[in-house]
C-alpha cells in the first residue's frame, strides 16, 4: 500500500478539528465541509474546500493495522 502524503495546510486543519478517532475527526470535517460549502463567498472559501476535500480522502484512505 502506498503511503498517504499530506500536505503542511492539512495538517493544520486536521490539527484544528481533531477528535479522538479518525472515523470522528472525518464526520467534523465533513459536517465543516457542509458549512464551507453552503456560505462560501470568495476564492479563500474554495481553497479551504480543496483542503478539507483532500483531508477527508486521505484521512479515509488510511488503514490502521494492530500489530
């Protein structure tokens, strides 16, 4: 499995909404998402879209294995 890689803005923005799990870490952001996307109103708005857009994938592409 490839590594996923992210970017310095995605970290801060997962370091802002962080929960105790990933799984609720992605639903905050995703219900921050919603709220982005209902009162966007200039360019900086759809960057932090991308940003949360791309965070979520990544977040949920990871698989946590127990050794």
């Amino acid at each position: 499995m490839k590594p996923v890689k992210f970017e310095e803005n995605e970290l801060m923005v997962m370091a802002i909404f962080a929960e105790k799990t990933r799984q609720d870490t992605v639903i905050t952001l995703k219900e921050a998402l919603e709220v982005l996307e209902e009162t966007k109103e200039d360019v900086s708005d759809e960057e932090m879209i991308e940003i949360v857009s791309s965070l979520i994938e990544k977040l949920q592409q990871l698989v946590i294995t127990v050794s």
